[in-house]
C-alpha cells in the first residue's frame, strides 16, 4: 500500500505522478485538476485498498510535469486528452477507468470520448460538459455573488509561500471548502511547484491555464457516445460549477449514475471520501 512518486515520459512531455496500492492490480488513473494534489490522499488510499493500482498526475505546466510556458500554452485540450490516453497504456495494457475533477473532468470526458479503447470506466468530479468561457444557456454557471467575494481578495506574492497558502484558505472558505484544508494542500503544491516564478507558481494554484486552451471542438453533444459505466460526483454546494452542471453530465450520459455531495462544496471532504471511493469500486465494465 505504500505510495511513490516518479514521471513518466509521455510522448513529447513528461508527468508527475504518484502510485497507490499493488502495481499488478486493475488501473484507475486520477487526472489532476490540474495538480494531483486535487485528488485527496485518503480517497487514492481507499481506492487502492479496494483492490486497484491508483495513480494520480499532473497535468502538463504543474506540479513535476513538464513546465514550459503556463502564460502561453501550445498544447489543446485534446492533447492533454491523449496524454491521458497514453498514459494509461503505459501503466497497463488493460484499459483504466478514468477519472477527472474540475477543469481534469474536461479532459476526462474528451479522453474516454476520443480514446475509448483505453478506457472502461469513468467518473467525473466537480465538472461540466462544456469549456472553459461561455456557459451553455441551459447550465449554470459560477455564482456571481460568491466570484465577487473570490476576485475582491487581493491576490498575494506568489513567491512567498506562506502568503499563497493563506489566501488559498481565503478562497477554500469562500467557496465553501476546508480552509484548513486548503491551506496546508496549497502549501504541498507550493512545495512540489517547479520553479518560484510568480507566473509558474500562480499556474499551479490556480490551474489559470485552462483559460488560455484551445478547448474546440465541443464535445458535450458528443457524450451520448459514451458506452462504458460512468460515475459523476457533485458537490451540493459548489459556487463553482453548480451542481447542475454535474445534473446535466449524469443525465447525457447513457446510464450514468450521480452521486450528490450534500455538504460539499468544490472539493471532496475527508469525511466522504468512503462513500466516493465505494461508488467508484462499485464502477463495473
């Protein structure tokens, strides 16, 4: 059960990623929204003592992956689909059940759409169907009151550790979430990021990459594509991505099931971390 870190060369990049549980066992491959910090340590642990080799990364531009250019990316969301994609194959010939939270839910759902020979299962945390920018008319989107309340906070040095952790505790109570929490997780990230550059350490909180994707084609009409069984997990309580939007991604999906956080917010709190990791197990291709 003990865990350990490594990157793994994908193609033209490298990722960060870290193991849990026996590396024989059936695969189930976290991705990282957009650091693997997204993923609580106690959920990847339940998840492995269920009988599954976990493994969860960041994505290109945080954490140990290949960090270039957050500010200017010149990679798609689709290329970090495929990263997904080939990353799986090269911790198992058997396809993985996938699963992504946040902006990770993203390239979890075009990953299993356009690669899904090397996927059997999926579970989407804290997402939505559709990009970053515009929402769709039918979905909700980010509370206004709550992002007034975020974007008034003013943003600290990033280069000052301490400083970046006490306003991730800021936002997390915002949002809804553990400051505690949030606090010593962004201290973890702060510690694991590459580089003190304000630019790359800013990246790594605040996943401000995303909005610089090219995220086209769409791929929310596309989801009724999906064949294999799919879990979506929601926060009640997310400002965020509304849990409607979580509604809307259970309810596309053919034969998806939704489980609703009723007391969470935008992450997944220690104290349901069982319930999830069982829904997750109980994923059957």
């Amino acid at each position: 059960m003990a865990n350990a870190t490594s990157t793994i060369d994908v193609d033209s990049v490298t990722l960060g990623v870290e193991h849990f549980g026996d590396v024989t066992a059936p695969l189930i491959l976290l991705v990282g929204g957009t650091t693997m910090l997204s993923w609580p340590d106690t959920l990847c642990t339940a998840l492995a003592r269920g009988g599954h080799h976990v493994v969860r990364y960041d994505l290109r531009d945080s954490g140990a992956s290949t960090t270039l250019d957050p500010e200017s990316p010149d990679y798609t969301l689709r290329d970090l689909a495929a990263d997904a994609a080939v990353l799986a194959h090269e911790l198992d010939s058997r396809p993985a059940h996938l699963a992504g939270i946040g902006v990770g839910g993203m390239v979890a759902q075009v990953a299993a759409l356009d690669h899904p020979a090397a996927f059997c299962a999926l579970t989407l945390v804290g997402t939505r169907p559709v990009a970053p920018g515009p929402v769709d008319d039918d979905l909700p989107d980010h509370d206004e009151a709550t992002m007034s309340r975020l974007f008034a906070v003013p943003m600290p040095d990033w280069s000052d550790r301490a400083a970046v952790a006490e306003f991730a505790a800021a936002g997390a109570e915002i949002l809804g979430d553990d400051p505690v929490a949030a606090r010593a997780n962004a201290e973890r990230i702060w510690d694991r990021t590459p580089s003190t550059d304000p630019a790359i350490q800013m990246a790594n909180q605040e996943g401000m990459v995303f909005s610089k994707l090219d995220c086209e084609p769409r791929w929310r009409e596309r989801l009724p594509e999906l064949a294999i069984p799919v879990l979506v997990v929601h926060g009640r309580r997310d400002p965020f991505f509304p849990v409607g939007n979580g509604e809307a991604c259970a309810r596309e999906i053919p034969g998806a099931r939704l489980l609703v956080m009723e007391n969470a917010a935008t992450a997944i709190p220690d104290a349901v971390t069982g319930e999830v990791a069982a829904a997750m197990l109980s994923l059957r291709p």
